[in-house]
C-alpha cells in the first residue's frame, strides 16, 4: 500500500526484492505516497523484471504516475519494457478486484487533486485496513471494522492541522474502531519524540507485522 519517494531506497535496505511486488495499492496522489513509483518501475526495467505489475489508485492515477516519469525520466513512460505496467482506477465502496485482492476504498478528507482514500484489503483470509491520509472522519471507522490491522495516520502527538490525523483525536475515537489490530504510522519528528508517552504500537521502516 503507497509507494512513497523513498520506498525503493527502503526496500532495498530491508532485503525486499522489489521485482516480485505485483500490485500497489495508492490512498492518494501526494509524492510521499506515489512519488516512488517512477523509481520502481525503472529499476524493474533495469534490471529485467519480468513479473508484471498492477497499480490501482484513485481516478487519475495513470495520467500522474505518468506526468511524475516524465519529469524525472523524460521518455520513461513509454519506454519499451519486458513486464507490462497496468493501471486500475479504484471506486469508492464498491468492491475492487486487483488481482488476488479485494479491495474497497472510502474517500477521505485530504486534497491531493484527485480522491484521497483510506484503503481496506482483503487477501489470503486477512484484512488490511490504511488511513492514508485524512483529518477525523467516521469513514476511519468504517474502513477499519473488524480488520486484522490498521495502519493509521498519526502526524503529530497533539496539534491539529488540516487534512491530518493527530494522536489525542484518534485516542478520542479509539473505542470507534474495531480493528484487532491499530499500528501508528506517518508520523512527525514530534510523534516519534513523544512515543515513549503513549501505549500504541507504531511502524518503522522494516517492520514485519505477522497477522
């Protein structure tokens, strides 16, 4: 789920092949969450990926990962590659068929040009459930219900800002979610300095959630 400018760097630090990722799943079309896409599907072609992949976001999607190649790579979004790249347009509610996923998307409240959404897939008998990125909205709760995670937006401990999740709210609404499972992510140098104060479990790069 998202594919952030850094992602790549990430995942090869981690050991994670990246050739044999076949489908991204975007919440939104902001560059800390689909900026590192031009990234992947170069090194796939570098290095001779073959597996196919599958990128699914909201409306748009194809047009931005597009645009984004281009400026970093002229003539990279039409290069000829052995895997093929397709794009999938999720709908809100509905749900979406990627491949061995379903998944169904909830619009949330964050302006990136085009839907943002907070993710929920099902895969292998589990579910996933991701904020993206959003303020409150009782959508989270809906999107979160009786999934085996959520991974949550938690941008700073305290202090609202608009479009964003900060901790205290989603503490106030905690008993909203019925998720097994809550892990804190997208945090600021605030959140992180201020994780010893809070009984919540939250991401880094390289962890390994088992569900």
């Amino acid at each position: 789920m998202d594919c952030g400018a850094s992602s790549l760097i990430a995942m090869k630090r981690a050991g994670v092949e990246a050739n044999e990722i076949g489908y991204v799943l975007l919440s939104h079309l902001h560059g800390d969450h689909f900026g590192g896409l031009p990234f992947l599907i170069l090194d796939g072609q570098f290095r001779r990926r073959e597996r196919d992949l599958t990128v699914a976001g909201p409306p748009g999607t194809r047009e931005r990962v597009h645009q984004a190649m281009e400026v970093l790579f002229p003539g990279s979004s039409s290069a000829t590659r052995r895997f093929h790249t397709s794009f999938v347009e999720m709908t809100t509610r509905e749900p979406n068929e990627i491949g061995p996923i379903t998944a169904r998307v909830f619009e949330m409240k964050h302006f990136s040009g085009a839907p943002s959404y907070a993710v929920r897939a099902a895969y292998g008998g589990k579910t996933i459930a991701y904020s993206g990125d959003t303020e409150w909205t009782p959508m989270l709760a809906e999107a979160a219900a009786d999934s085996d995670v959520f991974i949550c937006e938690a941008y700073f401990f305290e202090k609202r800002v608009p479009h964003h999740l900060d901790f205290l709210t989603l503490a106030e609404h905690r008993s909203e979610l019925t998720c097994r499972r809550l892990v804190l992510t997208h945090m600021s140098e605030d959140m992180l300095g201020r994780l010893h104060e809070i009984d919540a479990e939250a991401a880094a790069d390289g962890t390994l959630l088992k569900l």
